[in-house]
C-alpha cells in the first residue's frame, strides 16, 4: 500500500541574503542509505510528505521571487553528501511556462551510483511539481460555502427572533446552506475561468504589494490554492 515518506530535514529553502526571506529555490540532500530509500519509495508507490510549513515554503519560492518582482522560475538542485562533503551532482530549472532544463555535474555521470542518484533526484522532482497543481475546485467550493453560508447569516439577522430561537428553523438553515452550497458550485462551475483569473490577479497583486498586511495574505493564500 502506498503512503507518504518524510524527508523534510533533507530539504532546505536558501534565502537569497542573511537579511530577506525570499527563497533562492530548492536544495535536496541525499545519503548512500537516503538513495535505497527513495527506491523502494519509489517502488511501491510513495509520495513525499508535505507539512504545512513545507507546502508554504514551496509556494513562495515557486511563485514569489523579490518583494518587487514575481518568480521567473524555480531551482531545484540535489546534493550528494559522502564523507562529510555535499557535492552538487543534478539541477533542475522549471519556468513558468512549465519548461524543464535539466544539468548533471560531470562526477555525476561518472560516479558509481549515477543511476540511483538521477532516479532520487527525478523522484524529488515529481513530488515538487505535483504539488504545484492549481486546485480550481477548491476555489469553487469555497465561493460557494462561502456566499451561501452570508446568505443565511443575512436571513438570520433579519429574522433573528423568528429562527435563533426555533430549533425546527435552525435545522432547516443547515439543510438549505447545504442545498444553496450545491446550486451555487454547480454555478460557479460554468465561469470556473474567470473565477481562476480572478484569484491569480488578485494573488499577484497582493504578492506584490508594498503592505505587509497584503503579502501577507498572498502567502496564506498559497496554502489553498494548490493540492
């Protein structure tokens, strides 16, 4: 049975300077018994395990680059560790576009375990990217809690004697903000595009702002919109 591998001590984020928070991409370190690992990981099926923290730190250093400008891509290289050196053996370098350039170190090629240490550095990389899948469902779902849950809150308040205090009333309340969440998604679904364009102009701008409120709520933003 599939299930997930924890390997975030082996991941670091490197700022670009001691005095900012932005990331300069994404470096993985690996060991000899790391390598067997991730083989049998990768063997029966398992995915990286994402903590929150992680989730948030790869977002940022995938969409976010300085605090004036949005990322033009993201930088993921593998270190090889072996008798206390960490050698650079493979990057990889993904555009926004979604275009893949790949560079291996020349005592990669020639090392012993070239083959596992491409295969963890692939298998790395396939958890990264998956993880940066726009979840356009989410957005929908929470519109549509969302507007529907205000409008009961609104009929609450207009009539709060008449509901608050009736448990049949109540009942019925969580009944039709359910049945509203469903008509609305089903709604929604149809300008699902637009709504997408909505959310990224409105991360963009938020990400970009010189507020410290604003890039604040851009970053907790990027806890929900991917998978």
């Amino acid at each position: 049975m599939a299930k997930t591998i924890n390997l975030e001590k082996y991941i670091e984020f490197p700022t670009l300077s001691k005095s900012t928070d932005t990331f300069a991409g994404i470096n993985f370190h690996c060991h000899g018994q790391m390598l067997d690992k991730i083989q049998q990981a990768q063997q029966r099926g398992d995915r990286l395990h994402f903590s929150k923290q992680l989730r948030t730190n790869l977002r940022c250093c995938a969409l976010l680059g300085t605090s004036s400008y949005l990322q033009s891509g993201l930088s993921i290289c593998t270190y090889y560790h072996q008798d206390g050196y960490a050698e650079p053996v493979m990057k990889s370098l993904i555009s926004t576009d979604g275009e893949v350039i790949n560079q291996i170190s020349g005592d990669c090629l020639r090392h012993q375990l070239y083959p596992q240490l491409t295969t963890a550095h692939y298998w790395f990389l396939q958890q990264i990217t998956r993880k940066l899948v726009w979840q356009r469902t989410l957005i929908v779902d929470l519109l549509a809690w969302s507007i529907a849950t205000l409008l009961i809150v609104a009929l609450i308040l207009a009539y709060p004697q008449g509901i608050i205090t009736n448990i049949v009333a109540l009942v019925m309340a969580v009944i039709i903000i359910w049945i509203l969440q469903k008509i609305l998604k089903f709604l929604l679904s149809f300008k699902a595009k637009a709504i997408d364009q909505w959310a990224i102009a409105k991360f963009l701008s938020f990400s970009i702002s010189p507020q410290p409120w604003q890039q604040k709520m851009a970053k907790l933003f990027l806890q929900y919109i991917v998978v």
